[in-house]
C-alpha cells in the first residue's frame, strides 16, 4: 500500500476479469476503477469495473486520478506512447503512474517456459509486443512523454521491472 497513498482515487488499467487487485485495495482507497477488455461492468463497495478496449483516447477527463497502475500490461499494448500520454493526461498534477513490466532478461527465460515446457500460455507470450529495463523505461516514461521522478527496481530476480513516476505540476 505504500506506492498508493491512502484515501486515492485509483485506476488499474488492464484490471483482468476479476479485478483482483482492486477488490484487494479497496480498503484503503477512496474509489477505485478497473478497466480491461475482459471485465464485465460491475460495482460493488467503492470499486467500479468496465469493459475497455483501448484505442486511442481514455474515457476519463483530465486530472481525474491520483494513481494509475498498469500492472503486467504494457507489454502488451500496441502502441505505447499514446497510452502513456492519456495516462498522464488523466492523472491530477502530482500524480503517481505505477507499472510492472517483463525485463530484457525475461524473455528467453519466459519462451522457453511457454514454447517448450508449456507451462506459461503461449498466447499470453506470442502478445507481448516488447520488453523492457531501466534505460528503456526512463527514455519512453521521462525523455518521450514527459513525467518526472522515476523510481525504478528490478524484481524476480531481475525478470520484471517496477517503476513509479509522478506527473509535474503543469
């Protein structure tokens, strides 16, 4: 919970069907809202779900959450850079963008389990459009859209990334 300051209004974009994250969160956030293209629409406590295939604009207006999380699921997006741009467009000033995402390192480690010993989904693989480390994530996040404040950690024996950036103040 320390990533996501108590009382937040919070979106995770690609929630999955079950909104597991969210549902596990909702204690401690003022409202929370999923969205993906698997989930039902659905409300329940201070949690709202909503069926989403991305394209090219966020149904949300400007400033309206404190926390974005994109947790396992920029990997997948085709075209990154208009994401991240909506993202930042719809998180207040301040704002904190939170995503994992698949290391450099993961992706032969993560073929190999999925394309030979077929215990990962090869579907779930074959959709990943890229892969990512530190000096990836800082140019897109800081250099091609423009947030501040990157913290950044490998994780998983450095098969995953963690990185958290804030949106300025303009």
């Amino acid at each position: 919970m320390f990533h996501v300051p108590k009382n937040s209004i919070l979106l995770d974009i690609g929630c999955g069907t079950s909104a597991t994250f969210l549902k596990t969160m909702s204690p401690y956030i003022k409202q929370g809202f999923g969205v993906d293209f698997k989930v039902e629409n659905a409300r329940f406590s201070n949690i709202e779900t909503t069926q989403l295939e991305f394209n090219e604009k966020l149904p949300f207006q400007d400033s309206s959450f404190d926390v974005v999380t994109m947790l396992a699921v920029l990997e997948h997006i085709e075209n990154e850079d208009k994401i991240l741009k909506e993202i930042k467009r719809i998180l207040i000033p301040g704002g904190k963008l939170i995503i994992t995402v698949p290391s450099v390192w993961s992706q032969p480690v993560l073929e190999f389990l999925s394309y030979k010993l077929k215990i990962v989904s090869e579907d779930e693989i074959r959709d990943h459009k890229r892969y990512y480390n530190r000096t990836i994530l800082s140019k897109k996040l800081i250099e091609v859209v423009g947030f501040q404040d990157l913290n950044h950690q490998y994780f998983q024996f450095y098969m995953n990334n963690f990185c958290t950036v804030i949106k300025g103040d303009k």
